[in-house]
C-alpha cells in the first residue's frame, strides 16, 4: 500500500494546532504497520531547512503565479519518512505563519499558495511527475490539501484514490469566486455542484465533494457535522455523501507524551511509581507564582483562545472554582478580547490565577504534569488532543460532550469513569461539573482510582493506523 499524506504542517518543523500533531504521528504509525508512506509539505523555510538531503526531483517551471516552482524529496527529521517539498518561493519562503503574517492577517495568495499544493499532490497521484514512485492513496488533510481531490477528479486515473480528513469543518479555506481561473479547473468544477459556497469558493467543499471517501477525527463529529448545528452550512453536501463519511479517532504520540520518560517535566512518574506528580505541581505553582499549596486542586486551560473551545465559560465560573478553594493556570493565544480577560483575572487573583500568552511546547508538557484537572469546555470539538495529553498525565479532564471529547472522556458517575462530563454550554454547567471534580479529587481513595484509571486508557496511534488501512483497502477495491 502506497499513501501520500498531504499537508501544511507537521510537529515540530510547523504547527499552530493539533492538525500538526496528526500529520507527524499518522504516517509512522502506517509505516510502523507495512505501509510505503510519503508526505507532501508545502516549502516553507522551516521545512526546507529541517528535511534533511532535500535533491530535486522535477522542476515544474512556472505555475500558479510563480516563476519558478521545483519538486523535492528528502527526508523528515527524526522518522526518516520520505518527504516532497513543494519548493515555489514566491509563494512559501517568507516569514510569518502558514495561513497568516505576522499581524493576523490571511495571507492574499493562499488560493494560489494552496491551490498549488493540491495540484502537486494530484499530479504525483497520478504518476506524472516521480518516476519511480505512485501512490495508491491521496490522503489529504483539512482545507490546505482539499484542492488535491478536485485536480484528481479532473484527471481520473484507475489506480489512485483519495482520503480527504476533515480536522475542524469551521475553518473552510473561502476565497472570491472571480480568481476561480487561478485555479486552472474547468468551470464546471465552479458550479454549486463543485466549490462554489455562496458566491465564494471553498476549498473545504472540493474535498468534500471529489474525495472518495471523507473521515473527520472521530466518530461523534462525523455524526455532529451532518447536522445544521455543527455542519457549518456544509451540512447538506455531508449527508448527501452518504456512507462515504465516516470518523476515526485521532491518536497521541506515546512515546512524546509519556510521563515515565519526559525529559521536559519536574519528575517523572507512573501509575506505578506516582509520586513525581506532586513534584511536578510543586514545580509548576513555582514557575507561574502560584501559591505552594498541595491541597489546592490545580486547574489547566491549554487551548488557542476562542469562543468555539469555551474559554468564556470557564472565565464566569472561575468565581465558584476559586472559591472551593482551586487555582487555574492557563496557557494560550487567541481573541484579544479573552487575552486581555485573563491577563485581568491573573492580575485580580495573584497567587491563585496565572497566565502566559503564547505558546510554548515544553512548558505545555509541565503544564500537563503539574496540574489537577484540565478543562476542554468546548462549543464544538472534532477530536481535541488535550484531554488525551491529560489522560495519559493523570490529570483529570473536564470536557463538554460533544465530538472527540464526548468519544475519550467517561463521566465519573460511571464505573470506568475517567473525567468530568457536561452538556450544555453554559457557565453553570461548567460550574457543577468543577464542583463534581473538585469533590472527587479531594478524596485520596475516589482521586487515584480516577487517575489511575485515566493512565491506562490507550490512545496511540495503532488502533488508528488499521482503521485507515482498512479504510484505504476499501477505497481501493469500490467499484
């Protein structure tokens, strides 16, 4: 089995959300299982300068608004999976982020810079520009690599087929409808039949549309998003797609995100040996000026900012938390409004809220060690990541059932219970749910059979990984 996974970012050379961490762990999780896997990374300086030996594979001239455009292939850091570059500089060599500059503002080619992606994609698909190598499967993921099952719906080919996952169906990729001809597909790819979405073009609906089959990253938000509360006005081209939707649940990175061996955290431990725990607490209140205080149940937000993961909910029931006697720590960037609102709490409760804008890998992994509880109070989640990290740590989440999150986390009112559930995003909701964890966790006998429970639950990529290929093999062999 031949998989090119197609994206626009990867831990650790790019990464702004969880997308990142997929792209990285998936693959080697399908080559760990026989498959010959590849990816396909647009060439933006960090990648060019981590993918080691990068040689020329075909230079592919001028297209998509630049002059000069190159194909390579190299090899990642650290996996050593092959990778093609897609090396256009006019396009990808400048500063900034993948989708934005460095003021937040959408970069004004994307269409191109993107487009160029899934036509690249497309044309390895079909044999036409590495010689040596053709993949059976285009798997593109979100937005970004969507274009790739439209260009190959246009060229069919008997021997390919395309994978397209959905990460989070809100962010669309909508560009004007009059640079359609940028895209150099015929104008029947620009009908309501095609892209077109209200007099725009998205590229979240060629994939949606041209891919053979469409996974989202778990099986409660594939069913979420054939309705119109979550589907985001696309709800319609999903039902129509039928059976060819389906979710998978994403995996973690056991060996990145394991307590017994994490070189970033105070102390390591186990469920076996779980004292290390306290001492990552201890470390953790030190470093953000918290109070030393081993009783104080300590809460985590680690999440962009935003309204859609519910950091406004945990804001008007911080009062009830702080007054049972809990500290939050909260790491992320966002909506400036919900930065400015935090940096008021931390400045109104010294020693008992902390905050850092921004992000910073290692300090996410002591965040995780050293707190109680993590709050993932989202308005809607395809899969989240957090609450698995804080599975796999021991430190208990607290989520809305809804996506992912409704899939990973068990309420402690059942018998296999893992975490905190709640249903309504409401601050009272959230409210009750805290005041349930913080109970449980103030008793010894109740808080180490949640935690030790929650370490074991097993969330690699494995069981993910066959899914796919069972996934890919049925693809393959439709009529």
């Amino acid at each position: 089995m031949r998989i090119l996974h197609v994206a626009a970012e990867i831990f650790p050379l790019v990464k702004t959300g969880g997308l990142a961490d997929v792209v990285a762990a998936l693959p080697v999780a399908l080559a760990d299982a026989g498959a010959d896997v590849r990816l396909l990374l647009p060439g933006m300086p960090q990648m060019l300068d981590a993918v080691l030996h990068a040689k020329p594979v075909i230079d592919l001239g001028a297209c998509f608004g630049a002059s000069r455009v190159r194909l390579l292939r190299g090899r990642m850091p650290g996996t050593k999976l092959q990778v093609y570059l897609v090396d256009a500089p006019l396009l990808f060599r400048r500063g900034g982020g993948p989708y934005q500059a460095s003021d937040g503002s959408e970069w004004p080619d994307n269409l191109q810079r993107y487009g160029l992606l899934g036509w690249v994609a497309a044309q390895i698909g079909a044999g036409e520009l590495d010689a040596g190598w053709q993949p059976n499967i285009v798997h593109a993921h979100d937005w970004h690599a969507a274009m790739s099952c439209a260009y190959l719906q246009a060229h069919p080919s008997g021997t390919v087929r395309s994978i397209y996952t959905v990460h989070n169906l809100a962010y669309q990729g909508l560009f004007p409808h009059e640079d359609s001809a940028l895209l150099g597909l015929s104008s029947t790819f620009m009908s309501p039949a095609g892209l077109e979405y209200h007099g725009q073009l998205s590229f979240m609906k060629a994939g949606l549309k041209f891919a053979d089959r469409i996974t989202t990253v778990s099986p409660t938000y594939a069913r979420e998003i054939a309705t119109h509360e979550f589907g985001c006005g696309l709800d319609g081209v999903i039902r129509g797609r039928g059976a060819a939707v389906s979710g998978i649940l994403n995996g973690i990175d056991p060996a990145v995100w394991n307590p017994a061996t994490d070189p970033a955290i105070a102390a390591r431990y186990s469920t076996e040996q779980p004292d290390g725990k306290a001492a990552c607490k201890g470390a953790l209140q030190a470093e953000f000026g918290l109070a030393a205080d081993p009783q104080a149940p300590l809460l985590l937000a680690l999440s962009r900012l935003s309204s859609q993961k519910g950091l406004d909910l945990i804001l008007s029931s911080l009062p009830q938390a702080l007054e049972q006697g809990a500290q939050l720590v909260v790491q992320g960037a966002g909506e400036p409004a919900l930065e400015a609102a935090f940096r008021m709490a931390a400045a109104a409760h010294p020693g008992r809220v902390a905050v850092h804008i921004g992000y910073d890998e290692a300090r996410a992994h002591r965040l995780m060690a050293g707190a109680d509880m993590i709050l993932v109070p989202s308005r809607f989640e395809p899969c989240g990541l957090t609450q698995l990290y804080g599975l796999r740590y021991g430190t208990l989440p607290v989520v809305r059932r809804v996506g992912g999150l409704a899939d990973t986390v068990v309420d402690a009112t059942d018998e296999t219970a893992t975490g905190f559930t709640f249903d309504h995003a409401a601050p009272g909701a959230l409210a009750h749910a805290l005041r349930r964890a913080i109970d449980a966790w103030r008793d010894p006998l109740r808080r180490r059979q949640l935690i030790t429970r929650a370490m074991a639950q097993d969330f690699s990529w494995h069981g993910p990984a066959r899914e796919y290929l069972k996934l890919y093999e049925e693809a393959l062999h439709a009529a």
